[in-house]
DNA sequence: AAGATCATATTTGTCAGACAAATGACAAGT
DNA sequence: ACTTGTCATTTGTCTGACAAATATGATCTT
C-alpha cells in the first residue's frame, strides 16, 4: 500500500482515500491487522502525525478500531457508515456488484416520493415558486446541458422544500452516487424534455399541496426513468 | 471553550465533541472563524497534535473548513452530514426544538414501512427464522426489560433480513437519535405486550411475502404507538 | 501441574518544537 | 489606477521523545 504518486491535495486526504478504498473494495479483509503506525507510516512515505490524522477519520467512518498494543483492525462492515459520502464513493469507484446498484435505486425509490410528499405538506409560497422557476427553465431548456442544469435545480428546489435536512441530506448522499453510474437519462438528443409532463405533475401536486398525488407522480416518473436508464449504463 | 474535566476517553475524542457540539448547538455560528490551531490549543489545555487529529474529524462531517492562512471557518449547516451518529447525537443533547423530533419521526415513518417491505421481499429462510426467535421471545417475555431486549432483537433481524445495509444503516442511526428522546414506549408496565399483535402481522406479511401487507402492518403499528410515545416524553 | 501474579515489551496516545507551503495584505513601482 | 512583489500569518508536514495501556510470557504460589 504505497500511495500513488499524482495529486495535488492535502496530504492526509491521499491517505485517507488511499487507505478507506482498500477497505471498502475488500483488499483489507475485516477483522485483519493493520501494520502499525510507524511501519505503516514508513510504506506510505508520510509522517506518523499526517497517518494518524488519517486514521482518526477513518475510524470516525467506522472502518477501523484502534486499541493500545493490539494496534489497528479493519471493523465488520455492519459498523461501517455505509451513508457516508466518502464510503459510498469509494464503493462506486470498487467496480461493485450489480446488486449495489441496486440497492442504491431501492434507497431512491423510498426516498423520492417521501419528499415529495414532505414538500407538498410543508412548502412555503417562496420554495413552491423556486421549484416553479426551475420548470420554466426545463420548459424553456434550448439545450441538453441547459435541461440538465434546471433538472438539477429542481431536484435541489425540492430538497429545500421538504423542510427537513436529514431527508435533503440523504436524498443528496444517494442521488450522488447513482450519479456515478449513470448518464444524463436523457442521453437519446433528440427527446431529452420527455420527462417534462412528470415534472410538471409534481410541480401541481406540490402546489395543490396534495401529497399523495405528488407520490404519484413522482413513482409514475421513476418508473419512466427506470427504463432509461438501463441504456445509458456507463461501467459495468 | 475549554474542555470539561472529567471524562476518561481519549483526548481527542473529548476534544471531537466540545468543539461538534458547540458547533451543532450554535455556539459558534456559521461562517464564525475559529481561533487559530495555537491558541485553540492552548485554550483547551491540549497539543496541537491532538487538537489537528479532532480537527480533521470535524472537516470530515462537514462542520468546518479549514483553508491555509484564513483559517478554519464554521461551514453552513447545508454542508453538514447531518446523518452521521455524532451529529445526531450533538443535536439530540443539544435541547433541541420540537421540529428536530418531528423530522426524526418522519424519518422513522418513512424508513420503517420501506424496511419491512424489502424483508418481505427479500428474506432468506434463515432471516425469517431469526426474527420468528425474536417474537415468540417477545411473547414469552416476563417482564419489561425482557420485552424491551427481545423487541430490539427483532427490529434487528428485520434489518438484517432487508439484504440492504444502506437501509439498515439509515434505520439504525435513525432509531438510535429517537431513543434518545423516547422512554420505551410501553411504560405503563402492565400492558407492555400491546403491541404483540402488530409485530405478529408484520411477522406474518414476512413470512407470507407480501411486501404491502407489511407495510401497512407496519404503518398501523406505527400510527399506534404515536399515541403512546406523546405521554413518555422524557425531557423536553 | 494449574492458576494467579507480576514484569516487560510493544503499540497507540500525547506532547513540543521546527520548518515548508500557501496565501491574503500591503507596499512599491509603473 | 493597476500590476507586481515582498512579507507576515496560518495551516501543513516532519521529527523525536515520552506517557499510558495492555497482551504476552515469566515467575511465584498452591
């Protein structure tokens, strides 16, 4: 485990990424030993101070456990912090399985239509004109890159909307990571605005302030989307 | 912002939470700059060394940011993973406002149906297995804590037998803040078994693989023990 | 021989001090 | 007024040392 040569960032960040990637993609086996922290940190060509800075957020992932004179361990994966935006990232970047994928689209699938819902209870007039003002541009989108964009703010108009951080953040965490999977839906040029009357079935749900109409429409949109995505799939 | 005497952790650990908490209870405010690393350290009473290893863990959820020369700054509540366990837990015993319990609440009420749905999707016989065990030690239990033991043991093996550790995950960190404000929900010692038949209709929409009927087990179970939480309040 | 007790070595935890690198602020020059 | 360059400040990194905890094995006791 040497850590690579390119890179322009912090130090400590390399290791941490360098050290949480063989974790997570099964090169450190749980329940293994790690070398210790001088050796370690003689392999990797960094001060123990910069390994240990590391360490300490790795442990604070829940990918380690350090104990005095037993030294370092690799945790069971059930004490992983599989939200964690770097642990998901690192397991996008591990060539998954299949059923990860999977796993995270269940994780949407629950997620999407529960906000929604939240946001058609709870919106204010200035988050409901914000998600009205982001489907104006998708309308008026003369581009793919243009729809993309007000596609994303949205979803982002949305997500402020459900007036519930935990829910923002977790909708956040998972969508980026699908988002390491899959092309822009829309990838076929020519219809890129298909999902243009979803939208807009979610943006009147939300307005009548009707939440379950807006889970509706949303699940009817997934549904739509689900199919698309199948073509556009980037990396095994 | 000096650290509090007691305590037997590590010295960074203790350091981790002083500073999280004061930053999650709004002590420091967004945007606020943080003394320098030195006089930081000084003002606890610890190295540098050990104030940089919290610092770092910090930056990792997302509370600050630290940049060369302007220093570390507060982030904007926005940024913070606001679903990691410390965070949660900072929020939680930082007497918190009524609203921060209903989003938990929503959370749970989201989660928990979503849960029970992909175990009776997806659950091995073994996995059905374990949470029949838990059941019937539920049925079978003497006393309160026996119940509370055996209850936990259930919702336990419904986590597992999901097959999704992201869901579990989420439920997990979502259960453990709840906890937090709600004594068990079945302190009126007598009928402490209330909800047996709920569990048993979720049990059985499991067996059965019938992913709604389980949900909506679930959902009645939920809706009913609402009305109990709201007498158990624990503190404010 | 079996078990309890203690010494020791190893590993993480903590500290102190130094220098490197980045960068905002300010002065000087055009 | 604008650019350029120096400087001071703050984080980033390294080094070496000692403290504290504890698994291991040796020693002592029964």
């Amino acid at each position: 485990m040497a850590l690579k040569a390119g890179g322009t960032r912090n130090l400590h960040a390399r290791v941490i990424e360098e050290i949480g990637e063989s974790i997570v993609s099964g090169v450190l086996r749980p329940g293994e030993p790690l070398p210790g922290e001088s050796q370690l940190a003689e392999q990797m060509s960094v001060s123990r101070t910069v390994l240990r800075e590391a360490l300490k957020v790795l442990a604070a992932k829940g990918l380690i456990e350090t104990r005095q004179k037993t030294g370092m361990r690799v945790r069971d994966p059930t004490f992983w912090n599989h939200l964690d935006a770097d642990v998901l990232s690192w397991r996008c970047a591990a060539m998954p399985t299949e059923d990860f994928v999977e796993k995270l689209v269940e994780m949407r699938e629950i997620i999407e239509p529960a906000a929604v819902m939240a946001a058609a209870r709870r919106r204010s007039p200035e988050q409901l004109n914000a998600i009205g003002v982001a489907l104006d541009a998708m309308e008026d989108a003369p581009d793919l890159d243009a729809w993309a964009a007000a596609d994303l703010q949205f979803h982002d108009a949305v997500l402020v909307a459900t007036n519930n951080e935990l829910l923002s953040s977790l909708f956040s965490v998972i969508e980026t990571a699908l988002a390491t999977y899959f092309v822009m839906s829309a990838r076929t040029a020519k219809n890129f605005k298909y999902s243009l009357p979803h939208h807009r079935a979610v943006y009147e749900a939300i307005r009548r302030r009707r939440p379950n109409e807006a889970a509706v429409a949303m699940r009817t949109m997934i549904a739509d989307s689900r199919a698309n995505m199948r073509k556009g799939k980037r990396r095994g």
